[in-house]
C-alpha cells in the first residue's frame, strides 16, 4: 500500500526506485525483526510479493478506476483519498489476479483501511469491494466475469 501511494503520488518517476522502496520497506517490517528464525528466509518472497503487486496494480490502475467508478457510485477514484483508493485498487487486483481469494482479498484491504484510513475508509473499501466480488461470483467464468481482466 505504501508503495502504491508513493506511486499515485510521483507517478511514473517512482517506477525506478520501487524495487528500492520495497526493499528497505519490508526489511523494517516484523518479519525482519522475528524472534523466530523461520520467518526471516520470507522477506525475500514478501519484497518480491510486493513488486509484483504494486506493478500489477499500477500497470492496470485505469481499468480498476473503471471499475471503481461503476460500482462506487458518486465516488470517482479522483474524489477518493489516496489511502482509500490505494486500497480498492490493490483488493481489486488481488480478486482479479487470482493472487488471493476475493474474502480474503477484502479482509486485508479492510484491515490496512482500518489502520492507515479514515474512520470511514474499512466501511468504505469493504462495501466496494464486496459489492466487486459479488460481480464476479455471479459469473460462471473469470472469462465471462464483468470483471475480467486481459491476463
């Protein structure tokens, strides 16, 4: 989320300095200062995690504005706070991607909405985002999926 908010904020010219940012950002995290050993070999897999999501949702961050304009009636990404929309972009990109099942895809973004938001923003993204999964179940197949995206 941090990543995607330093990109909204500098657009473009964050991209060379992403990998940097992720780096330093999850090596302060609790996985680096764990206690127990065993969780220390993933910060490697968490910064690539993190890479990858923040490119996927900043590569397809149009298409997801799209789809927040047509389900967040009234609320144009533009009109959000950059947390809230850094949110909705990223539930939507791990629902689309397949990177996380949509629940738990929503839970999380919830939960950071929760912590970094407004008093507002976990009712906010979670009634989105819901309102996005809910789209997509009713389908028979991600193709079929109003949702869809081209990967």
């Amino acid at each position: 989320m941090q990543a995607l908010c330093q990109l909204e904020a500098q657009s473009d010219s964050f991209l060379p300095h992403l990998t940097e940012f992720i780096w330093e950002a999850a090596g302060s995290t609790e996985l680096h200062n764990a206690e127990t050993e065993e969780l220390r070999p993933n910060i490697e897999s968490v910064r690539s995690y993190a890479g990858q999501l923040a490119r996927g949702v900043w590569e397809n961050r149009e298409r997801y504005d799209e789809l927040i304009r047509g389900t967040a009636i009234n609320w144009s990404p533009s009109r959000l706070n950059m947390v809230d929309r850094a949110l909705l972009r990223l539930g939507l990109h791990e629902m689309l991607s397949g990177a996380a099942p949509p629940k738990v895809a929503i839970n999380e973004a919830v939960e950071l909405a929760k912590r970094y938001g407004t008093a507002d923003s976990a009712r906010f993204v979670n009634g989105v985002l819901d309102a996005m999964r809910k789209k997509v179940s009713a389908s028979e197949t991600a193709e079929d999926s109003p949702l869809a995206t081209d990967h």
